[in-house]
C-alpha cells in the first residue's frame, strides 16, 4: 500500500478478490485508495476491470459473494466446533497453541492500530 500510495505502479492485478481483501468493505476500501491514485484494480479470474462502470459493478457483486463464502464456511466451523464438544471430542486449547510466522510479526508491529491504510 505504501508503493502504491508513492505511485510505484500503475495498477494492481490480483487472481482472485479473496486474495486482496477479507471483506466487502475491505476491499471497496482498498480499491477506492486506488482510485483516489490514479492506479486502476484488475482480477484476472473474475473479469474485473475497475477502469469501467461494469467492471466496478461486477467487482461490488463479486466481493459480496466472495465475503459470503467467507462467513458461511466460518458458520459451518463452529457449527462443527460445537457439534463435536457436544459428543465429548475436545482440541487444543486456544491459550496453550503455539503462534508464530505471520501472527507474530502482526503483535510486534501493534496489530490493527498500527495499520495505515486498513
């Protein structure tokens, strides 16, 4: 966000919505900073193209699909979750799990406060 934000490019091209952005108004977020620099959003495998009306029309559709998929396969791991303790099957407890890679990095930069663009 920063390179794009010092114009190091002329547009972004993602393969696919859900690897840009965890929500609707994530990625609508995102791509309106793009906007606001003159730099046009792509997404290969779902034919959108924001430099025209309907390529942004498609994009709003496919980023709401793409945030309900999201929500449902959440909705289905805790219904699963559940499920499971209910029958006396237990995990590991979230306290005691080992984080690390990307977690990590996040925590020591301050998480979600930190964040310029987000």
């Amino acid at each position: 966000m920063i390179d794009a934000k010092n114009r190091c490019f002329d547009v972004v091209i993602v393969w696919k919505l859900d690897r840009l952005g965890r929500s609707l108004q994530h990625l609508i977020r995102m791509v309106n900073y793009f906007q606001q620099w003159g730099i046009d959003f792509i997404c290969t495998t779902q034919s959108i193209d924001t430099t025209n009306s309907s390529g942004k029309l498609v994009f709003h559709i496919m980023g709401a699909l793409a945030e309900f998929e999201r929500e449902l396969i959440s909705e289905r791991t805790k219904e699963g979750l559940k499920r499971a303790k209910n029958v006396g099957k237990r995990g590991k407890d979230k306290k005691q799990r080992k984080k690390g890679g990307y977690y990590l990095r996040y925590q020591k930069k301050g998480g979600v406060e930190n964040e310029q663009f987000f």
